[in-house]
C-alpha cells in the first residue's frame, strides 16, 4: 500500500518503463485505476491497483525522472576533492532529515559545523550555498556532482606547445622524485633549460601557470613518485562501512575471477585466458550482472560494462535461449565497494559512478573480508560451475605450464562461456536456498524488496556512450575526410560532423586532434568528444567485417599484425621449384649461348711511360682489352693530341 499511495502523492505521475517500454503512470478513477501513456505515443493501458501491486518492481519499474547529466570528460583532482567535501555536507543532511526538508537556520548552521570538523574543513559553505547544493542533488541524477560549476571550453595555450611540452617533462622527470625537490627548484631549473636551447624572447608561463600544471597531476602519480608504492597503496585505502545492510541495493561488491580456463573461436583459433567481472547485491545475495573478458589485465572498459550491465534490465534469453527463469536484479545502487586494481580505479570507471551519484568505496587490495559477499559467491562458482566443465584447470605452480595447459585445453567459445554462466546463474544460484538469507533464494528476497529500491537511470542512452579507456587520435585526411585511428581500425560518421571539426581545428592552426573513447569489448563503435565545443559523436568502424560486439582479441585473433621476423614478407614463392619453369629456362639459355657473336680481340697498346708487364690479375683469355689497357690508351691519346 506504501507504493500505491507514492504513486497517488504524484499528480503529473511518475515514470516508469512498463515491458521495457518507458512512459508516464497517471493515477484515475480515485485511485482505484491507474493509466499508463507511452512515450512513443501508442495506445494507453488501464492498470488496476491490484495489477500495479502485483508488477511494480518486476515487469513495472520506476525510472528515476531527475535532470540527466552528460559528462564524459575525466575530473581533474581538484574537482574530485571539491566532490567529496560537498558530498560529505550532502549525505548527512539526507541522513539527518528523513523528511526530506532542508531545515531552519539553527539547524542547517550545527550540522555544518559538525560536517566541517569531521572532514577538518577550513571554510564549510555558507547557508545559502548549502541550500542550493541540496536543491540541485535532489533534482539531479548525478546528484552532488551536478553542483560542481561547469567546466568552461578548452581554449588554445597562449604558450607555443614546445614550452608546453618542455614543462611537462620536468615534473615528470625532476618534481616526481624520492627526493622531493621544491617546485621552485624545478621551475629555476625549467627557466634555465628554455633561456639556453629554446629562446630568451619565446614567451614561457610563469611561475604560478607552473605549479598549475602541477596541481593538475593525477594525485596517485604525485604520491607515487614523491612517496613511493607504500603511501600510494596506503592512500587508495578508504575506511569502509559496517557490513550490515538493511535492504537491497544499498551495498554491491564487485571484483574480477580469472577462470582457469582459454577460449577459442569459431574456427577453433585460441583467443586467450577467460576473466569475468561480477556485481553482487549484499542484501540479496543475487547476481546483479557480469561482463566476460577475454586475456589478462584489469581494463576499464570490462568494469564499466560489468556496472552497466547490473544496472540497465536484462534479457537473460538473449545469451541462453532455453533459459527458464527471468533476471529481475537491475537498478542504481548507493555504494559500491571494489578492490584497488587498476580498472576500478580508473579515471572512466569513477567518472561513470559519479555521473549516476553513487558512493565509491575502495577496499584494501588482498583483503578478501572486506568484500566477503563477492569472495564466497567466487567460491560457489568454482565448486558448482567451472569444476563441471572440461576445459577448466586445476592450480599448477608454474604459471608457463598453466598457459600451455589452457591453450591446450580450451573448447569454449566465449558465447558458450557466457550461455553457460546466464544459466547457471538465472536457473539455479538464483533459484537455490540460501542459509545466509534464513532458508529464502536470492530471487524471492529480491522481489519482496524491488518495489521500494529498484530506480532505473533515465539516461540509458547516456549510458551506452561512455566507453573505458581515453585516448587522443589525429583525424587524418587532407580535408580531414579520412576519420580516425585506433587499434588499426578505421573509424568515422556518416553526417561528416568529424570532418567539420577536423577542419575547424585546422583553420585555426592547431593538430586535427579529438578526444575518444573506446571499448575493447566492442569494437564496433567508439565516442568522440570535442572538447572545445563539448560535442558527442559516436564513430562506426569503416569496416564491414566488424560487427557489433566483436572484441579487439577476436578481431587480432582473425587479423594477425605482421611481426619483427617476417616484416616485409609476402608470401611462399612456389614457382621457383616449377618443371616446366625450369626447362624451359634451360632451353631458353642455350639459345641464348649460341646466338652471342664473338668480339674482335683488341691489341696491346703499352705507353713509354709504363713498360712493366701487366699483372697477371688483369689479362684476359679472350684477347679483351683490360680496363688498365684502356686507361693507358686514353692517357696516350691526350698527351699526342
């Protein structure tokens, strides 16, 4: 009934996504009814309020109406410090006032100063912009980080890219040091070095632009290259909540399990070790979702498309076709705790977390209890699942005999990999009694909670864009007509919206350089962003035997590059070892030999000058001249003329 009377409280009705189609429900009829409008436009459907009851949270989920925000560029260190100092005044006032209320003045000034000695800040926010911070999370879907100001255009250095170029050297080179030199120290030094090769009259920044370009280094590379492994790893502990939670999304783990099992393809090609990235809801015990990869190495662009696909709905038929069971776990959760590697805490991977406002947590890296929800499930994975399989090893101690016994013994495709897991985990893990959950399945402990926490994003379109890894490449073309590079492929747009930019960038004297986004999970596809216009493009791969989906393993796999040994080399010459090339060149040859006219024998001409005999290395069978002869002749000539 609680759900039932939210929905009446909204008279311009609430969105939900009712089949996967995404409308508006308007409450009718006193009440009693409720009238669900598509968006698209279609024929309107009655719902009772039993019929409402009875699906909410299953085949009718609410979808979070708050402002989108598009932002795929990464946040520099300073806004991700400002991000959580406002977090941190954001979150307790939501859970100090249950009532959704911003407060009296008495009120809103004690909790800033408890929030403020809590995070030791020097100057808390004003009352007012306070009040405006929770104004603008409350509409928000990012939440805190839409309070952040705008980020303004990139506009071109004043300072020629030589200089630019120079400074980022010498902080990379003499301010990350053990030795901890001052910035003022480099600076001098960074003077000195342009007064000597560059140029006394080019114009260099100043000694404040200088530590600017400090500040906006990654502070895990400061902290790594002035401290040391120790203090970055100690840094990138953060303190983590109790583990004891009161409903569903409140707290998910995630974490990658290296499978000690190999793929192969189609054509039986080896592609490389399986890894699997899961997302597991603590509540419920239940599988939110998982992304398979293929080769060794944490990447960004496997843990966002792990969170993506936790969080969007799912078609369990699409990758297990006989599967019986429907996958109702989907939604945007609050916390979201992962270890320390180096794909979760990735640039894209925060950003991605920030843009649909969830709380980060970082558990220490080799400490399994921190996360012993994910932890146990890998276990359970192993004995019931992967042990069943045949292409699946036992731990060896050497790791070169392990990758010879997985290329050895791979028989799965990816696809079967991922059928395989879709079962397993919709049919029977979902399905099975838990004892930490007093007897109930994931799935039945899900349902009774999904009605109340389950808020789908409501810039799914948004979501898809953001890929996992940034990199800037060059649109290449005389006219810029020729799109983009990465990872050998080609890419481009059809509207030749990528042109104009290139050409604009051109006009303007600067490299035709963009900013992109790429998946090694799929690709197919890649997203642009222009930074000065702050325009969203999204690439397609030139071509066609690219299709969506196809990950870059599988495309190297089917595409070898040419190595070190054989660059340059074709192909095998078969011809070379013909018959019928062979005597033909025989024959060829003997006719050749006999149609040779022989040459007139030339004389001995010797001068005065020189009457020692030729050395034996020069004289000729055949009566032929030599070329000393020919040299003594011409010498003779010139002195007689």
């Amino acid at each position: 009934m609680n759900i039932i009377k939210k929905l009446q409280k909204n008279q311009n009705g609430t969105v939900v996504k009712f089949s996967g189609t995404k409308g508006r429900l308007l409450n009718v009829g006193n009440g009693e009814k409720f009238l669900f409008e598509p968006e698209s436009g279609d024929n309107c459907k009655v719902l009772s309020t039993e019929n409402v009851i009875s699906m909410f949270g299953k085949k009718l989920i609410a979808v979070d109406d708050r402002q989108p925000l598009v932002d795929l560029l990464p946040m520099t260190p300073q806004s991700i410090k400002e991000l959580t100092r406002r977090k941190a005044y954001v979150s307790k006032h939501v859970q100090v006032r249950r009532d959704n209320k911003i407060g009296g003045v008495k009120f809103l000034a004690d909790m800033t100063k408890l929030v403020a000695k809590e995070i030791n800040d020097p100057f808390p926010p004003c009352r007012t912009a306070l009040i405006e911070w929770l104004k603008i999370a409350k509409i928000s879907v990012a939440g805190v980080k839409a309070t952040l100001p705008k980020r303004r255009k990139k506009r071109k250095s004043v300072f020629d890219e030589e200089v630019l170029d120079l400074a980022l050297e010498y902080i990379d080179d003499l301010y990350l040091r053990l030795s901890k030199p001052t910035m003022q120290s480099v600076y001098d030094l960074y003077i000195d070095h342009i007064n000597e090769f560059v140029g006394k009259k080019i114009k260099r920044p100043g000694y404040r632009t200088f530590t600017d370009y400090i500040k906006q280094t990654p502070t895990q590379d400061i902290i790594l290259g002035r401290d040391g492994k120790k203090a970055l790893k100690a840094a990138k502990r953060n303190k983590t909540s109790m583990l004891i939670t009161d409903h569903i999304l409140e707290r998910v783990e995630v974490d990658a399990v290296h499978f000690s099992m190999g793929a192969i393809d189609e054509e039986g090609n080896y592609l490389g070790k399986v890894v699997v990235y899961f997302v597991i809801d603590c509540y419920s015990r239940s599988i939110l979702g998982f992304q398979l990869q293929i080769g060794t190495g944490e990447t960004a662009s496997s843990v966002i498309d792990s969170y993506r696909n936790a969080i969007l709905q799912k078609d369990p038929s699409i990758k297990c076709p006989h599967v019986k069971n429907d996958w109702p776990m989907c939604g945007i959760s609050e916390i979201v705790v992962s270890d320390g590697g180096p794909g979760y805490t990735s640039d894209a991977a925060v950003q991605f977390l920030n843009n649909l406002d969830i709380t980060w947590q970082v558990a220490q890296t080799g400490c399994g209890w921190r996360k012993p929800y994910i932890e146990r499930f890998f276990s359970t994975i192993r004995k019931q699942l992967l042990q069943r399989m045949s292409g699946y090893c036992k731990r060896v101690k050497d790791p070169r005999e392990l990758d010879l016994s997985l290329q050895k013994q791979a028989c799965y495709t990816p696809a079967q990999i991922e059928s395989l897991l879709t079962e397993w985990i919709v049919d029977e893990y979902h399905q099975a009694g838990h004892k930490g959950l007093g007897g109930k399945t994931p799935q039945e402990v899900w349902e009774s909670q999904s009605a109340m926490y389950v808020i789908l994003p409501a810039n799914e379109d948004e979501l898809r864009l953001q890929q996992g890894e940034f990199v800037y490449r060059k649109i290449s073309g005389n006219s810029s007509e020729a799109g983009i590079v990465n990872n050998k492929i080609r890419y481009n747009d059809v509207g030749g919206r990528l042109q104009e930019i290139g050409n604009m960038k051109k006009a303007k004297g600067g490299p035709a350089m963009i900013q992109i986004q790429f998946n090694l999970n799929d690709i197919s596809r890649v997203t642009a962003l222009d930074e000065e216009t702050g325009e969203i493009l999204e690439l397609t791969a030139v071509d066609p035997g690219i299709t969506e989906g196809m990950t870059l393993v599988e495309y190297n796999t089917l595409n070898p590059s040419v190595g070190y040994n054989n660059k340059g080399y074709g192909h095998k010459r078969l011809s070379k070892d013909n018959a019928i090339l062979k005597s033909t060149k025989a024959i060829h040859d003997e006719k050749m030999a006999a149609s040779r006219t022989t040459r007139p024998r030339g004389a001995n001409i010797t001068t005065t000058e020189n009457t020692e005999p030729a050395e034996t290395t020069d004289t000729v069978t055949d009566g032929s001249t030599t070329s000393s002869e020919r040299k003594l002749r011409t010498v003779k000539a010139h002195k007689d003329a």
